[in-house]
C-alpha cells in the first residue's frame, strides 16, 4: 500500500524495515517520539520482537505517549496521495476480471480509502485504532500481517477463490514484501528495494517523482 498505491512520504529507513505512515505519525509527533521509534526499529532488525504485532504494540505507546488524537491521525492519513496511474490501473484489471487484495502492514484507515476508491475486493491491514469522544486513543485492533506475515494472509485468499499460487500476482515496493514476491507466480517490484528487485520476476524503476502505476499493466494478460 505505502510507497506502492500511495506515494512515499517519507524517506527509506533504517536497517531492513520500510519507509512507512508509522515513522511518518512519529516525525509529526516530535523529534523525542521519532527517536523513540527508531529505537524501536533497531529491536526489530536486532530480533527482539516476538513478533510483528509486539513491534506494533510499542509504537501504539509511544503514539499514546505522546498525545496522537483522532484529528491529528486522519490529518495525516488524508495528506498521502496516489501514485499516478492507480486508479486507471485498478479500473483495468477489474475489467480484465482479476480478484484483488491489498496486504498491509500500516493502517486500516488508509486501507479502507484505497479499497473504497479502487474497489478492491479483500483488505487487510496491521493496525485500526478506535478513539474516545475527546479524541484519544481508546484501543486498537492489530494483525501481524507483514513481513511473512503478508503469505498467511495471501494463502487465506487463494483458498477461498482456489488458486494457486502460480496464479497470483504480487506488487510491491518495499523490503518487508519480499517474502510474499517470492511465494507468487509474478512478483512485481515497483520502483522497490534492491532486495525485493532480486526476489521479484520483473521490476519497474522510475524516477522520483514521475513514478506511473500503469506500467505494471503490462505484465498482465
């Protein structure tokens, strides 16, 4: 989803996690709460995570920590735009009859908008925050699904639609996609990381700032 259907707003990070909404809410937040979340990303890269949804739970303190309302979040999920070309994209596989899913390990609230706006058939996303009447955090709602996460997920749809995995199509840009690229038939890199390029069947690199989804077109029939 970030940096693939939705621009990157933030530059590559540190280690082998992926420029994401959750480094982005942090900066907004503060230089102490971006430090903090960059030490969260060395435990991570170090192993020191049971798991993606620990790693989440950390970040969601650090969030409450220091002060992320209702407001200020959708201010930020509101301002990260589309890649050119992603709506002409999704309007053209549909009609080419291809089943999508989008597979994120950011925010519900962005996935629900791309998945409203593109009409995609099945969303998943790591990370729904439910907020009091005053603004703040009430709870949350968490799903490990990134990293090798993304394949557990993506098997859930194959058996429900019974396909194979030769029969899947995979795009993605960054590091934490690299498991799922490799489990499909196509795995797509879009303008990604070196490591997903290595891992992917075809990669489309473009420069900054002129990056055009249409141009994975092209690899489907």
């Amino acid at each position: 989803m970030e940096g693939t259907l939705f621009k990157k707003v933030i530059k590559d990070s540190k280690g082998n996690t992926a420029p994401s909404a959750w480094t982005l809410i942090a900066k907004k937040l503060g230089e102490k709460a971006l430090e903090e979340e960059e030490e969260t990303k060395d435990k991570w890269n170090n192993g020191k995570y049971s798991g993606y949804v620990e790693w989440m739970e950390d970040t969601i303190i650090i969030h409450k920590k220091y002060g992320l309302t209702k407001s200020f979040f959708e201010s930020i999920m509101n301002s990260v735009k589309y890649h050119t070309g992603v709506k002409e994209t999704f309007k053209e596989l549909k009609k080419r009859g291809y089943k999508m899913a989008l597979i994120s390990g950011g925010f519900k609230a962005n996935a629900d908008r791309a998945q409203k706006d593109l009409k995609i058939d099945h969303s998943f996303a790591a990370c729904e925050y439910f907020w009091k009447k005053n603004g703040k955090i009430l709870h949350w709602n968490l799903l490990p699904c990134d990293y090798e996460g993304k394949v557990e997920f993506v098997k859930l749809i194959m058996a429900e639609h019974g396909v194979s995995p030769e029969e899947c199509a995979f795009v993605g840009d960054g590091r934490n996609d690299v498991h799922l690229s490799k489990e499909v038939g196509v795995g797509i890199s879009f303008n990604g990381a070196e490591e997903l390029q290595r891992v992917s069947k075809h990669s489309v690199n473009q420069p900054a700032g002129k990056e055009d989804f249409r141009a994975i077109l092209k690899y489907f029939k």
